[in-house]
C-alpha cells in the first residue's frame, strides 16, 4: 500500500475512534456497563474465581476442652476460613456450622461415641460445603491417630491406666488424665506436640486424564461478557455507517481520492481501534478488580481477541452495508448480539448445554472465542491451542469482510 493510501486509511480510522470516544452513550456502553454485568452475572454464579472456592465454616464449641480446640486448630491449617459462633455480628447468619458437643474432649480421650454436626444452610455453594466436610473429616482423621499414638506410647511405658492384657485394651486417655496431678497436661503437651509434627505420609489429589473444571463466578462472567459488549459495540458501530449513507458524508468521501477499497480499510480499522480499547480496559479490570486468571500466555489471549475483534468489525460493516436505517441496524445489532451471545456460551459455560447446541455454539464466532479464552486464561494453556480459533475467526472476518465491501455503496 502506497503512503498516500496508508495515510488516508489512518485518517479514517482515527477520526472513527474519536468521534466514537467524544460521546457519553458509546462511553457508557463500552466501559461501565460492562462492569456492571460483570458484576451482576459473577455475583449470581458464586463470584470468585470460579475454582473451588474457599470455605467459610463457623464453629459453634460446646466443650471447652483441649481436643475441640485442637480440632479448630486442625481446620483452620485446611486453609479455611474458621468463624467461631459467638463472634458472629448481631444479625448474621452462618452459611455451614460444625457443631461440637459438649462432652468432645472427655469422650475422645474416653473412646466413646462422639457426634459432631454439620449444618449447611438451603442454596449455599456445594463445593465449598463438600470442601468443608473433607476438611473436617481430615481433621479428625489426625486427631484421632494422634490419640491412638499417646496410647500406644502409654503401654510401652508400662502405665497403669491403659494396659494391653491379651487381645483386650483395658483403661483409657481419660483414666490416665485423671490418674494424678499434671497427667492431664501431659496428654495435652503429648497431642499438641504430634499435631504440630509433619505428617509422614501425604496424598495427592489430581484429575486423571484431561477432566476440567467447569468455570464459575467472575471467571466465567468476565470473558463472558467481554465477548458479549465486544460484539455489541461492533454491531452498534454498523449504524454510523448507515447514518453516514443516510446523510451523504459516505459519498462525499467517495469522491475525494480516497478509493472504496481505502473507505472499507479505514472503518474497519477504526472499529478494531475501539474493540482493543475495549478489551484491553476489560481485562485489566477482570485481573484487577475481579481478581481472575489472566493465564500463562497474554499474548495469545490477545491475539484471539484480536481475531475476534476483527471478524465482528467486519461483520459491522456488512450490517451498514446491507440496511437503509440507522435504527434497522441497532435493533438487527441487538437481535443478533443477544442471541449470538446466547447460543455461543457467553452467558453459560458450553461445558453444561447439550451436544447439538455445542454443534450449533462452534458455528458461531462467539463460540470459538468463549472456548479459546477459556483454554487460555481458565485451563492453563498456550497460544497453541488456540491457533485453530484463530485462524477460524479469521476465516469469519475475511467472509464478512469481502461480502460487507462488494455491498456497500455510498448512499441508500
């Protein structure tokens, strides 16, 4: 491309991007509301990251002794946060509550039966409620062997009050507590020190195969919505070229030595302009504001969004080309974007719709871009992976593109 024509493609593009820029609605809808859906729709889908998230569990104590609060002690190195009863605000309603009975400590160190509760409150998250009984189960799992271990240390010290007589154990930790002054504390020094000590063996836990977790909280309501208001504001950008048709500013500029091939170069680019701000202040809100995952590789993620942003600028250009009337243009823009958004996953994960509307999902650009971004920023993977969603929303753009520039003419 010569200089000349260069220069008059950035031209086009700039003076596009800073009409746009000067006026309050377009601000509005490229910026705020998009926070505001962000918010909503991350809020109502559990907020977060979308990871399991981390368990709030109060714990009402009604022992009082050392073995409770060795338990809470246990729980809160499960990296949980541990709200106990009577320190809740006036008002405020625990969401799952671990109940210890009173009685805790004397029918564990007694080897009696002991019930523990735990209450969940109707609607609050499953996950981070089974992750709280895994928890607790944990806890106790330690406990109980730190017990089991002061026994058998007990008996080979040849004590009095717990003895090994055939296949038969006779006596207890709460017989021995009781035995003479300070045996009490010596139990419990003995169970702190244990509990303190590393665990011998550890178990890890990991998917088998490629199992992935779907999605959630502000981690899916961001790339969501950010696909969403992309696609919008390209679809809206269609009715400023049909309003510059309607006016005759088209064909004033058809007529200077711009050519149409220049015209189409410039909106096209003027509208890319305004996509990437767009993204960029998204994303940078997504990883500062809502806290998600921005994944390993930003520039693939851009690159996508790219593709994305370009396919859908050209498909704003076919809208102004194909309709007479601004307003024609906003209402097919809304129409489109809503449904687009719809069946591409914007508003829910594709992992939790039917297998024909996934066919129906990948047929649409929206589709393509949900599942690369996903790929990227939720499931930890490479520019690599998302090479065929780039190369197919390129494919999109150039279709809409060629179809958008054999169209259009300068008035209606």
């Amino acid at each position: 491309m010569r200089r000349g024509r260069a220069w008059t493609v950035w031209k086009i593009a700039a003076c596009d991007f800073r009409l746009t820029m000067r006026e309050k609605s377009a601000v509005l809808w490229i910026f705020l509301m998009p926070l505001a859906f962000i918010t909503f729709f991350g809020l109502s889908f559990g907020g977060g990251s979308g990871r399991t998230p981390l368990a709030t569990l109060t714990v009402e104590n009604n022992d009082g002794g050392f073995l409770s609060a060795d338990l809470v002690s246990l729980l809160e190195g499960e990296n949980y946060f541990i709200q106990m009863s009577d320190t809740l605000p006036d008002g405020a309603d625990p969401v799952r509550t671990l109940v210890i009975p009173e009685g805790f400590t004397d029918g564990g160190l007694g080897r009696g039966k002991v019930e523990l509760v735990l209450l969940r409150e109707r609607g609050s998250n499953e996950n981070a409620g089974r992750a709280a009984s895994a928890a607790v189960f944990r806890s106790l799992a330690r406990l109980v062997s730190g017990l089991v271990e002061i026994e058998d240390g007990l008996i080979r010290e040849g004590s009095e009050s717990i003895v090994i007589r055939g296949d038969t154990l006779y006596g207890s930790l709460l017989i021995v507590s009781k035995d003479g002054p300070g045996m009490a504390a010596v139990v419990e020094q003995r169970m702190d020190t244990m509990l303190v000590r590393p665990s011998n063996v550890t178990v890890r836990s990991e998917r088998a195969g490629r199992g992935i977790e779907i999605p959630g909280g502000f981690q899916s309501s961001v790339p969501g919505n950010l696909v969403m208001f992309v696609l919008m504001t390209m679809l809206f950008s269609g009715a400023a070229i049909t309003a510059e048709r309607q006016g005759g500013l088209l064909k004033r500029i058809g007529m200077s030595p711009a050519g149409k091939g220049d015209i189409v170069a410039g909106k096209l680019l003027g509208r890319i302009f305004i996509g990437v701000a767009q993204i960029i202040f998204l994303l940078a809100a997504g990883k500062l504001l809502f806290r998600i995952s921005l994944g390993n590789d930003i520039g693939g993620l851009f690159l996508l969004m790219l593709a994305f942003t370009f396919a859908m600028g050209s498909l704003s250009i076919l809208f102004g080309s194909l309709l007479s009337d601004p307003d024609q243009v906003t209402s097919l823009g809304v129409i489109t974007a809503m449904a687009m958004s719809a069946l591409g996953g914007c508003w829910w994960p594709l992992e939790m719709v039917s297998a024909p509307l996934r066919v129906v999902a990948y047929c649409l650009p929206t589709g393509w871009t949900i599942n690369g971004i996903h790929r990227l920023i939720s499931f930890g993977m490479g520019t690599a992976a998302v090479l065929p969603h780039i190369a197919v929303l390129t494919l999109f753009g150039i279709v809409f593109l060629a179809a958008g520039a054999k169209r259009l003419k300068w008035d209606v």
